[in-house]
C-alpha cells in the first residue's frame, strides 16, 4: 500500500488544504482518502505497517504531528510545539518517533502575541534570517524525541524529550538500524557564519543534550555542503547528497549535487572511513529531496534538459545509473518497500500522479489519475531548438492558444524567463504558461546560459557575466518560435521573476522591441542587494563580483540593470511582495521610481504578507489578484 498526501489550493479558505490518500501498489484499487483533515501531509509508515505518522495543521495553524492506523480511523495528536513540527520518522523498533521543531527564545513568537513588543534583535553574524520564514537565530530548529503509546489516546499528549541544543539547526533526521542513534544535517564547524558549508552528523539519542557529532570534515577543510543523509542498510556506510563549495565553502555557482558514500568501517562510534562520489557533477545534478535505498542500489532524481528523471545508481560504484522512470516527467518524491518504489511524478499532462516502479526492472504502474479532470484544458507546450549568435544551442518550449477559443492567429507572444539562474523550466504542467496561454497568448520559455540542467559548464556560463550570453540565448529561442507564422512577432512581450526580473529588465535596457514588462520580486541592483537580502553577503558577490573594489565596481555596473536604467522605453509593470527577503521589495520600489520619474508608463503591485514565494505558494488569493492583474497588463499592451 502507499499513502501520499494530496494538496490543493482553496480559495474560500484562503489556505493550502488536503488528505493523505491510500492504495495498492498493484493498482487493484482506486485511490481512497485516508484522513479527512484540514491540511494533513508529510506520511510515515510504522515499521510493522500499522500505523502512519503524518502531521496535520488546523485552519490557520501550525502542522502537529499525528498517528492512525494504515486502515483508517480517528487520529490522534502526539504533540503541541508551538511553531508546529516537521519531518517525522519512525525508530527501527517502531516505538518512537523523531522530528523537528523550531524552539522559539523565550518571549518570541508568542500566540497572540504582539510582536512589536518584543526586545531588539542584536545582529553580529551575516546569516539571520531566510525568506519565507523570517528571523532565524531566534527560533532554531532541533531534534525531538517520543515514546509512541502501544494505543494512543486522543488528548492524552506523550511527553517528547529535546535532544539537541543550541545556536544551530540540525535537520533532515535518519534512524541509525541500532536504534540508538540518528544521523542528520548540520553546520557545527567554527566558520559557519561565513561560508555555506554543512556537514552530516550523528546524535545520541540517549545523550541529554545530544551534541551533534560532525562525520564528514567541515572544519578540517572539506568542501562539502551537505544536504540530505542516509545510512546505509546494516549501518555501515552513509549516503549523502552534497555540494563542493570549493575552498572558500562559498562557491555555489553552478555547483551541481552529487551523491557519495561514505564508509563507517567501525559503525558512527568509530572514525569515518573513504568517501567516494558515484556521480559526475560536471554532468548529474540531482535534486536534493529524493535519496532512497533498494536492494544494491541508491535511488536519486537527476536534473536533465527540463525533466527530473529517476535514477538507479549502483552502490558499489561499478557500472552505470539505471533510468527507472525517464522523461517527460519531473520527479518530486520518493520512498521504497520490498522492492517497490512508490514515486510521485508530474509531466507535461498532469500536476503529480503516484507510480508503483519495480526497481529491478523498470516496470512502472501508474496508480492515481488525480489530474484527469485538469487535462481536458491544458495546452501541451511544443519543444523547440534555437541557436545563439555564437552558435551555442539553445532548448525551450512553446504553448499556443486552443485555435477553438482564440481563433488561428497569429497570437501575441509572450517570453517567460526563469528564476534562479541556476534553475530549469521543467516539461512538466506550468500554471503561468496554463494561465497565460488560456487567455489566447502565445508562450516561449526556456533555459538560457546560467540555467540547471544541462551540465556544470552550461550554468557556470553566466559567472561574472550576467546579461550576456544568457540574453542571447533567449532572444534567439524566441526569434526561433517567431518563426512560426502563428506567432505575432509585433506584439511581444517578456515576463520573469527574480533572476528572470532581472533578465526582463536588462532586456528592457537594450532593446524597445516588447510592447509590454512584468518584472517581478526583481534582482535589480546588486549593489544595494548585498546589504538588504537575506543571500546577499554571497550571492551577487559570487556571481557579478565585489562593487567594494575598484575593478569590481565596473564589472557590477556592466552588468546591473538598475545601472542602465534610463536607457528604459518598455512599459513595465513592477511586481514585488512586502515581506520579500530574497530580492528585497525596495529593489522593485526603485524601479517603479527609476521608471517613473523618467516618464515610462510603470505600475508597481505590491503584496503584503508575502515573500518570494508568491506565485508558488503565496496564498491562494494573491496568486489569483497576480494572475488577473498579469492579465490585465498584457491585455493593455499586448491585445
């Protein structure tokens, strides 16, 4: 059987809602709901099958963790943290759980609280606060322990026992087959708050506190960022997906993850053994939430030309990756039993559906067809090829309008561009392109230069070269689709956000060929970005270069939008969220100015409330205002 939660948008709550859902991995059944929650996610099974930990969130709550037996019935709370929990896992034994919880400081993050009226922060550290989240050091995340009742009670709340402690955040919590022990995720090493290193550890789950325990080297030097770790079966090794940093543990440009096995030849007590990578970072870059274990092999996702494709990778390091399921799709998620990997995937026609794979073959069931009623209005994007000016090729896709509805054209176009840099659009359903497509406008999206996807070399193209090649690649992906007769090549306009509002607006310096602008939560000025964002003590640094230095100024201003502003002709429509901490709104708010004060016609829509993850996971209501206000625009300059 497999259990996988099923979330939804909901505009009369205003909220994310959903179950978990139940079915047989032969696909003898239809899928059933299993709970009935408001919000229920993030399901586990017990050991011997008979209960599922998951965790739920009441309206307008934080999610607590719960149980229920596989087949259905009342659940019952296990806890009451008061900013919720996260990540539940069973011990071996199946008699207790561990999860984390971020522990406010005393007066903070109070329930009903008046936050203005709390004591001042004193900042000392370059890193205190993500956005999405907020402050950070003031509410850590730590490792807790319970002991599951053999027959929960409902309101009778087992007493959960803190194991780690101070200023650091351990996660991704793993039980060690001895029961004694975890294996987590953490930066304990004495640079820390300089670089972006972590680093896998272990913990004692009898120790009070449990001190984090480093198994790779950080502070002895290694390069690694660690982000997901895995025992292998017997206890004798680790899996790990990681990162090099490079010397300075801050090169992250275009550094691709890679999976490695490290040996415990004397189990955690003793002293680490080899640590081998099994997979190429020049060529594989694979997704951090995905690492499992069958049999001989290690299962991960890789990120290859716009699919996230499923990989079987031998744990011996002999021989070469297996591809489980391939593309189009993207995998999201991932979890194996007795030879079956139940895989939850999305493609060009479908937002996410579960698969049962059969490691040792391949064979794929699909057991849900939880995007059915969806299919009937989608407009399937055709890939398309391009070559930049210097040759380079450059891949994409474009969705037309349903000629039933808009007519046969030619359609105004819009190019899209995506955040990152070193991110992807995938093939798999987009709502912007959806959206903006159902409402009789061409689209053209791709990955430029810069983008994740296509090897270490194709992301590092854009380092300290911002708005180069990257904006030949995108010009020249869209002249290719307006090569095709039912394009309008008159009225074009080009939307993105984040490094994509970047890209839009550096395009809107350099040319007066789009009719229309959406720049959206934009990285505009790196210059006043290293002191406002919450990455900007490395990002722009790393990527442009130092503006504190002499050479490093020019080379800034070569490649900053805000630089060129007044050379701006586009009417632009500026998005930006009030609580955006990645690109921070006072970049938008300087555009809209810059713009205004110039004459350009410009609008800027702010959201309160939100942060970078508006048109992602915002609340339901601001995406829906964002995409008629999107409309609204291209229907203006663009109709």
């Amino acid at each position: 059987m497999v259990v996988v939660s099923l979330i939804r948008p909901d505009l009369d709550s205003d909220e994310y809602v959903g179950h978990l859902w139940r079915m047989p991995t032969d696909g003898s059944e239809r899928p059933r709901p299993l709970t009935r929650g408001h919000r229920d996610t993030a399901p586990a099974f017990s050991p011997d099958g008979r209960w599922i930990a998951f965790l739920r969130a009441e309206p307008k709550g934080k999610p607590q963790l719960y149980v229920v037996e596989a087949w259905g019935g009342e659940p019952v709370r296990l806890t009451d943290a008061p900013l919720g929990v996260s990540d539940p896992r069973w011990s071996p034994d199946g008699r207790r759980l561990v999860y984390g919880a971020r522990v406010p400081d005393e007066g903070r993050y109070v329930a009903d609280g008046d936050p203005s009226a709390e004591a001042p922060r004193l900042i000392t550290e370059y890193q205190y606060r993500h956005d999405g989240l907020g402050f950070t050091r003031d509410r850590r995340t730590h490792l807790f322990v319970l002991d599951v009742p053999a027959q929960p009670v409902p309101g009778e709340m087992p007493e959960a026992r803190r194991l780690t402690v101070g200023d650091v955040d351990v996660t991704g919590p793993r039980w060690m087959p001895d029961g004694r022990r975890l294996v987590a995720v953490a930066a304990v090493h004495p640079t820390r708050e300089a670089d972006l290193r972590s680093d896998a550890v272990v913990v004692d789950v009898d120790a009070e506190p449990a001190e984090p325990r480093p198994l790779t080297d950080a502070a002895g030097g290694s390069p690694l960022g660690v982000t997901a770790v895995l025992p292998a079966e017997g206890g004798t090794a680790l899996w790990l997906l990681a990162q090099d940093l490079g010397p300075t543990g801050r090169g992250f440009v275009a550094a691709q993850t890679a999976l490695y096995r490290l040996d415990l030849p004397g189990g955690v007590d003793g002293p680490a053994g080899e640590l081998r990578r099994l997979t190429d970072p020049e060529h594989r870059d694979l997704a951090t939430g995905v690492l499992a274990t069958s049999g001989g092999d290690v299962l991960v996702a890789d990120q290859h030309r716009g699919d996230v494709v499923l990989l079987a990778v031998p744990g011996d390091g002999v021989g070469e990756p297996r591809v489980l399921v391939d593309g189009p799709a993207v995998v999201r998620g991932l979890d194996v039993a007795d030879g079956i990997a139940a895989v939850t995937a999305s493609d060009p026609t479908s937002t996410g559906e579960v698969l049962a794979v059969r490691v040792a073959d391949g064979h794929v069931e699909v057991l849900s067809a939880f995007s059915a009623p969806l299919r009937a209005t989608l407009r399937l994007p055709r890939e398309i090829g391009a070559q930049a000016p210097d040759g380079y090729p450059v891949h994409g896709w474009v969705t037309l309008p349903d000629p039933e509805l808009h007519g046969p054209g030619p359609y105004p176009t819009v190019l899209m561009i995506h955040g990152g840099p070193f991110a992807q659009y995938t093939s798999d359903v987009f709502d912007e392109v959806q959206v903006v497509a159902g409402a009789g406008y061409a689209v053209v999206h791709g990955n430029p230069r810069g983008s994740a996807g296509y090897g270490a070399e194709h992301g590092r193209a854009i380092h300290g070269a911002f708005g180069t090649v990257d904006t030949d690649d995108v010009l020249a992906l869209l002249d290719a689709a307006l090569a095709d007769p039912a394009l309008d090549e008159a009225r074009v306009g080009v939307m993105g956000g984040s490094y994509g509002g970047y890209l839009t607006a550096w395009l809107t310096t350099r040319t007066h060929r789009f009719a229309g602008a959406i720049v959206e939560r934009g990285f505009l000025d790196p210059v006043s970005f290293v002191g406002s964002s919450d990455i900007g003590w490395f990002f722009g640094l790393e990527y442009l270069g130092d503006a504190a230095t002499p050479d490093g100024a020019v080379t800034v201003a070569a490649q900053s939008p805000m630089a060129h502003v007044g050379s701006v002709r586009t009417p632009t429509l500026v998005v930006h969220s009030e609580q955006d901490w990645r690109c921070p709104v006072e970049q938008g708010q300087r555009w809209f100015v810059e713009l205004k004060r110039r004459g350009v016609p410009v609008e800027l829509l702010l959201f309160p409330g939100e942060g970078h993850e508006l048109s992602r996971s915002g609340r339901p209501s601001h995406r829906k205002a964002r995409f008629e206000h999107v409309l609204r625009w291209w229907a203006r300059h663009l109709a």
